[in-house]
C-alpha cells in the first residue's frame, strides 16, 4: 500500500493545533496509509502540553530554528511515496490537499502547487503587502526559471517522494520555499498547479512571516539560480 506523509511544522499554535489536526484525520487520501509528522520548533505557549494526548511522530527542536529547518526535520523522517505540507494554522482547508494528491497519484505531475491565485475568489483576508509580495515573488521565479507559477509561496506542495528526498535543503526559515521550488525546478520535475481556498489571518492572530522574509526569498530565489 502506498503511503502519504503530512508534515505539519508548529510554532506556538495552541489555539489551532487540535482544529487543524481533526481537519486532517478527517480526510481519506484514496486509500493511501496516512503518516502524520509533528515538528515543534521549540513553541513556548503551551503547545507541547498538547502532544501528550496525540498519537502522531511528535520531532522536537531545542531552539527555535524556523520553518525551513522544521521542514528538513519533518523530510528526513518521512516515510511516504508522497509527500505533503500542512501549516498548523488554520488558512489552508486540508480539504483542498486532495485533487493535488490525485494529480499525483494519477501521474499528472512530479509535483503540485495549491495556488491561492488560480481563483482569487477564494481567498479571503490577504493584506496588499502579502498579496503584493508573493505575487513579486512569483513573477522573479518565473522569471529566472523559466516557469509558468501562480504561487510560489505557497504552504500547499505535494510531491512525489524521490523527488524531494535527495535534495539538500539548506534554508531555515520562509526562504524555504524559494529553495525548495528552485531545486525542483532545476531537476525537471513536472510541475502543476491547482487552485485552492486561503483565509489569511493577521500577526495579531499569530501570522510570523514579515516584509524581512520577502527580500530574503529573493536573495534566494537569485542564490539557488547559480548554486545547489
């Protein structure tokens, strides 16, 4: 039986862990053995008092590192023919996860973007910076690679195992996507989009990711243009 792998990166979120995680088990992914991963990058808000009552793969880091390095964590531990992101908010519908898993699995694709953008009339709540930036953001990597992407950055990819597995993911922290879809384009890989629902929360309800990240995407977006 094939299998696919969710890797859910945590940061102090214990208002949504419990939510997004009943979202998830709720799903059937058409057949396919689920593999739930937990990373905590060291939340301090009582998170980890939740994970007792969780029978998931719980990985822990002892500082705060960041969610490409919780990624890279979450990589190496699975074990999936496919494998998944789920951020431990509540802005993604895990829901949306499955026509992306059927791409997949029906051969459409290497990988699948869930694009926010593909139909704009289901995301909710984006602030113009975000929506400005990622759209800049998009624009430079299609630029640079040659690519035809809506949404580079989003939480959404789905990939085949093989084809993520070997790569060597140095980033730590939201330049993780730049890298990761610069190392898959640079392979070759099949590379599809698919559009998805997004409800955007605000830093008041826990949202990490600044104007900072945006001008380190880029830097990495040109860096990963030139070099593994």
């Amino acid at each position: 039986m094939q299998k696919i792998t969710i890797l859910i990166p945590v940061f102090n979120e214990v208002n949504t862990l419990y939510k997004i995680l009943e979202k998830v088990e709720s799903i059937e992914f058409y057949g396919l053995e689920k593999e739930i991963i937990l990373i905590d990058d060291y939340s301090t808000d009582g998170t980890k008092e939740l994970y007792k009552n969780l029978n998931y793969k719980v990985l822990y880091h002892d500082k705060n590192k960041g969610k490409g390095a919780a990624l890279r964590t979450g990589f190496k531990e699975a074990s999936g023919d496919i494998i998944t992101i789920q951020d431990a908010d509540l802005e993604y519908n895990p829901q949306d996860l499955l026509p992306l898993v059927k791409a997949v699995l029906d051969n459409e694709a290497d990988v699948v973007y869930g694009s926010r953008f593909l139909n704009i009339d289901k995301s909710k709540n984006f602030m113009l910076t975000h929506f400005l930036g990622n759209k800049m953001l998009t624009i430079i990597t299609n630029i640079l690679y040659g690519a035809k992407l809506t949404d580079m950055e989003t939480c959404y990819k789905v990939f085949k195992a093989e084809y993520v597995k070997p790569l060597n993911i140095k980033s730590d922290r939201f330049d993780f996507e730049p890298e990761i879809t610069a190392k898959i384009l640079k392979q070759g890989a099949k590379l599809k989009e698919i559009p998805i629902s997004y409800e955007a929360r605000g830093f008041e309800e826990g949202k990490k990711i600044s104007w900072k990240d945006g001008f380190a995407a880029i830097l990495a977006l040109i860096k990963f243009k030139f070099m593994d």
